[in-house]
C-alpha cells in the first residue's frame, strides 16, 4: 500500500509519498517549498512530480491550524483524489506533524516538547506535547508575551521557536516549518477521519444576537 501526505496550512507546501504506513512506512519521493502564498498553484504540480504521479490508497491531509486558505486548499485536493483514486483519507493537525519532526531530527525523544508557530494577528499558535508525541491539552493562540508564559518546556519547535525562547529567556529551538515527509512518525492517535479545518482562534465577526 502506498500512502500519500499534504502538508500545506503554513508559508511551507509538502507532499511525500511513503510505500506502506505507519512508523514502518518507507519514503519514496518528496517534495518541501517555502512559498508563502500561492499554494492553490503548486501543490497538484508537486503531486505530479511524484512517482506515479503520487498515486495512493491512503492519503493524510493536514487541518491547520494555519492559513486558513492553504488548510483548505489541501483538503480540497486530499478529498478530490481521494475519490478519483477511491483511497482512505485521515486528517492530522500541523502542530502535531511539527512535534513529529523535531522529535525526528533533533532526537528529542523522552523530553516534552512546546510547538510554536505563526498565527493570525501577531499571535503564536502553541501546544505542548509529551515524550510519546501526543497533545498534554488544546492549541492555544495568544499574543507573544503571553505565549512566553504557556509552559516551561525546554525544547521549543516551530517557526516561532526562536522568539519565543529569546522572549522568555530559556530553552533550545528548533526552527522547523511541517514537512509532509515526517508524516510517517504521527503518531496514530493523531491521526483522525474527521477532515474539518482545525481554525486557530474564534472568528473575528460575530454574528448578531
């Protein structure tokens, strides 16, 4: 079985494409850009550059939170081929896939570790995850300084990483943006058929009582 990954809810756009699934799952091709905007151009492309034009049973798709046009856009694409290829579909949140990179390349296994990534507003999306990966509570969004606060982690990853350690005065960063081909070390509780847009922060209009 091959299983195909979306990432593209930051300023980064990824896809890899794994033979087999799980923590087994072996890389056959990927593909990472930093590209801000314009991910509604380049990320079928890249699927296209992909052996057998990344062909796959499974597919895993990020829900954000991030931007809320590129969250979309890739689960648009996932739910498109998945009906085209007639494969399964599981949703993962980004922070989730960013803790099981730094986790993969900075060996930060056995010690919790704080996420950190750019939100709306100026604000920071934060979560902490255990030793095992997994989320100890909800994301958050809150303004810098109160993200300084959220926890004392010593390993913070993400790409607001180094800010926030630099604003709180402690800790080790791991600058790192989600890249779909660490999407094979999610851990399996993370994984989820539910497919709705993970939003980092209540809407900003309400609607009237």
């Amino acid at each position: 079985m091959r299983m195909l990954a979306i990432e593209c809810a930051t300023e980064a756009c990824s896809v890899a494409l794994f033979e087999g699934a799980g923590a087994d799952a072996r890389l056959l091709d990927h593909r990472h850009e930093v590209i801000g905007r314009g991910h509604a151009e380049r990320l079928v492309p890249m699927i296209g550059e992909l052996p057998e034009r990344g062909r796959a049973e499974r597919i895993l798709v990020s829900r954000g939170p991030g931007s809320f046009t590129g969250t979309r856009i890739g689960l648009a694409t996932a739910r498109a081929l998945a009906i085209a290829w007639g494969a399964q579909v599981a949703g993962f949140a980004t922070l989730g896939l960013v803790a099981a990179t730094a986790r993969t390349l900075h060996d930060a296994d056995g010690s919790a570790l704080l996420v950190a990534m750019s939100g709306g507003h100026g604000e920071y999306f934060v979560q902490c995850f255990d030793a095992q990966g997994l989320p100890v509570a909800d994301h958050r969004s809150l303004a810098p300084e109160q993200a300084a606060h959220f926890s004392d982690a010593p390993l913070v990853a993400g790409s607001r990483a180094e800010d926030l350690v630099a604003l709180r005065g402690s800790g080790q960063a791991f600058e790192i943006l989600p890249d779909a081909r660490f999407a094979s070390a999610l851990p399996a509780a993370l994984l989820s058929d539910r497919l709705a847009p993970i939003y980092g922060r209540p809407p900003d209009a309400k609607l009237p009582a």
